[in-house]
C-alpha cells in the first residue's frame, strides 16, 4: 500500500533513497530529504506491506506530469514485482496525469509497461 511520507518515517525513508545511485553521499542524501518535506511539489511516499516498509518513490508535480525521481525497494524484497505496484498505484493517485522518468528512473519504468 502506498502511504505518504510523514517525518517520523525519516530514517527508513533516507535508507530507502540511499541505494539510489545518485544519493549515496549523506550530505546529498539530506539535501534531496529537505527538498520532499519544504517544496509542495515534491511528493514522497512509502511501499508497506503489512507492518513493514520496503519500498519509496519520489515525484515533482507538473502541470500535467509526474517526474519519477527516485524508486527503491528494500533489495531482500527486490525482483518481486514491488517496484511495478508501486508505479500502477502512482498512477492510480494520479490518474489525470502522465508519469514520465528522469534519467535515472527511465530504465526501470520502461520495465513497468504500464
């Protein structure tokens, strides 16, 4: 289920992005966390299933388009189809919008197929 991030999710969300290979460093991995809790365009929100949380994705709002930003899945949970959920329930929350990738999320998403 795709809930929205709320701070005291702060620490799982951060080890989520860093397996992004543009947040490894701490330093970035804080200024991309700053960017999601102050710019109303960014969105963040977190996979779980059943009590656990193993899965993020990230997004800027456009007019008329979702920019995927980041997507990661906890890697003991990867290749199970969570990354794709993940993106059908993001179109599904916004369906009047079209999901487009940024550079470092294109790959994945032209697996989804969606």
């Amino acid at each position: 289920m795709l809930i929205r991030y709320r701070k005291n999710y702060e620490k799982i969300a951060m080890g989520l992005l860093s397996f992004m290979p543009t947040e490894k460093e701490l330093k970035k991995l804080q200024q991309t966390m700053k960017h999601y809790e102050t710019n109303d365009d960014w969105q963040l929100f977190l996979w779980k299933e059943e009590e656990d949380v193993i899965g993020i994705i990230g997004v800027v709002l456009r007019a008329g388009q979702v920019e995927i930003q980041h997507i990661s899945v906890n890697p003991s949970h990867r290749h199970q189809g969570i990354g794709k959920e993940m993106v059908k329930a993001l179109k599904d929350l916004y369906p009047n919008h079209e999901l487009k990738p940024n550079e470092f999320t294109a790959a994945f998403l032209e697996k989804c197929e969606l």
